[in-house]
C-alpha cells in the first residue's frame, strides 16, 4: 500500500506519519518510509538524533543512479539522460519491491530501529542553501515519484510518504499515486483550506482522501470539522502525553501511546487496506502514462531533445505481479 501525509506546515502532518509508521511496525508489517517535505523532520520524529538525520543520504543527489538502476534493459528509454521523473516502466524495466535488497535502498535508505521492528527510511534531501534561485524542490521530489511509478507493493507492505506542505504536492503527478491521502487538518478556517484545495485537484483523479483531525480539543473543535469536512472526517487527535514527550526526545515505548490515539492509527490502517483492495492497476498505469505525456509536452521534450512519448510501452500495465501484457484503454 502506497499512503501519503498531507497537510498545511505545522498541523502535525509529521508527527501523524511517524505515529503511523511506528504503529505499522508493531503490527509486524514491511515499511518504508519517505520524507518529501522541503523541511526534512521525519527521521527526527522516528527518534534520530541531529547527526544521524543529517547523516542521512539525499534521493535527489542519487538520481543517476536510480535512473540507471530502473532503466534496466527498458528499448524505449535510449539513455539515463532521456528519462523525467515522469517515465513509466515498460518492458525491460527494473521494478522495485518493498521487501527487496537492490541498489537504490543500498544508496538511498537506512535502516531505522524502532521499539517494535525495523523500517527502511528515505529522505529527498533538504533545499539547500545552493540550491536558492538555481532549483527547484520538485526536482528533488522527482526521485521519489519516478520510484513510485516503478514500485510494486502487495498486502502487508506499505509505503509511507511525508509529502511537502499546503498544496506544492500538485506541481506533478504524485498525488495520484496513493491508495490513501490523509489530510492532516486542525480544526480552523486555515486547517480546512487545504482540505478545500486538495479535494477540488484530486476529483477528477479518484484520489481516495480522508482527513485526519489533529489538536481536537472538544466537542466544539470536532462539530467544526464535521460541518467543513463530512464524511472525508475518518478520525481526530487530541492531546497526546507520549508525543509531547517524543518531541522533548523521550519519548515512552510505543506501546504506552494512548489507547484512543492506538484505535486512531488502527482506523487509518484500517482505511488505507480498504483502498488498497479497489486498486485498478490499470487505471493506475494509465494516470502515470497520462502525467507523463503531460510533462513530455510541456517540457521534458524541449529539455531532452527527445520525442518522450516514444517511451510509453502500450502493451504494459504494472500489477501486483509485476506487470502484465495487454494495452491499457483510454481513460
């Protein structure tokens, strides 16, 4: 299962996915988690220290190599340089699993020990001072998308992506390469309004989103996001002990997290496998087939010198085997 964590800067979109992942690995399940935002916190709200979170490797500065690596034998992708963060697998193409060894989890990921199990973390890389005025953060994000467009992911397997604030995760196709969105939304005016902006993108794309109401204080707080959100409102969190003092880092076992919280993180699992269950790898192929020409012709033609369209095998459509023959239909 591919999730995100979305929401505004600071509604907690950080702290709900380490809880979430942290509860994955007590329920045994294989992760690995990604931090996408321009402000990398993850690995610090999985319990890494400073030096280790800085320690770890940037996607972003790797993305020769995961190109290469994903490339594979690919006829349709003349060379590294030909391909975007958009290019679709095909015939030939090296697919990446979750519970796999291969060379880009060797670069990329780290091992992350936590109370229950282990996780595999990944992180795009902070915007840095060198990068002001010269790039752009999407260009680091690409590394992550173009490895979610080659991943393959069964039951029991997640992948977990603390995606960048407000409404950026739009500049690309990404957002639709989730089984399940959780919109991170206090319960405020500015809290809903990406909730607003995210529904009003996703519509057209069947993106499966609920939201997830953080520093619910009362039953006021909880009547306000039912009125703005309905029936997208899945669960709310309020004031939680054991994560005020992970973020003082000392944080308690895991297992001593609030049991109304627990049920919380139980019931976001619970929603992310019913997604899962209606993936039509079909559609799915077809959406990134569809980002992809979108990106060919805006700017990735120009930029490679190359007709990127030629890369689209028609007879491929991704599935949980890996992929199967047989030209996908029009959307």
């Amino acid at each position: 299962m591919k999730i995100a964590f979305v929401g505004k800067g600071g509604s907690g979109k950080t702290t709900l996915s380490s809880l979430f992942i942290r509860h994955l690995a007590a329920n045994e399940a294989h992760v690995v988690a990604v931090d996408a935002d321009i402000n990398q916190h993850l690995g610090a709200a999985l319990g890494l220290d400073e030096e280790e979170a800085t320690a770890l490797p940037a996607m972003g500065a790797q993305l020769p190599l995961i190109k290469e690596y994903l490339r594979g034998s690919n006829p349709r992708i003349a060379s590294v340089e030909t391909m975007i963060k958009t290019t679709p697998p095909g015939a030939g193409s090296r697919l990446l699993r979750v519970r796999e060894d291969n060379p880009i989890y060797d670069a990329c990921a780290r091992t992350v020990g936590l109370d229950d199990g282990d996780i595999r973390l990944m992180a795009t890389g902070p915007f840095t001072e060198s990068d002001l005025g010269v790039a752009c953060y999407h260009s680091k994000v690409g590394a992550v998308e173009l490895c979610l467009n080659h991943l393959v992911d069964g039951p029991e397997e997640y992948v977990v992506v603390d995606m960048t604030a407000g409404s950026d995760s739009f500049a690309s196709g990404m957002f639709t390469r989730f089984d399940m969105t959780f919109l991170v939304a206090e319960p405020t005016r500015k809290g809903v309004s990406v909730y607003r902006q995210y529904k009003e993108y996703a519509r057209d794309f069947g993106v499966a989103l609920k939201v997830v109401g953080n520093k619910v204080q009362g039953e006021d707080d909880l009547e306000f996001l039912r009125a703005e959100v309905g029936d997208d409102l899945l669960v709310t969190v309020g004031h939680s002990d054991w994560v005020r003092a992970m973020e003082k880092g000392r944080p308690a076992r895991f297992e001593l997290l609030e049991a109304d919280n627990r049920m919380a993180l139980q019931a976001l699992q619970n929603a992310a496998e019913d997604s899962y269950g209606q993936r039509d790898w079909a559609r799915y192929t077809r959406q990134m087939v569809h980002f992809h020409l979108k990106n060919a012709e805006s700017w990735g033609n120009e930029k490679t010198g190359a007709d990127l369209a030629a890369q689209v095998d028609p007879a491929f459509v991704l599935d949980e085997h890996g992929a199967q023959t047989g030209a996908a239909q029009p959307a």
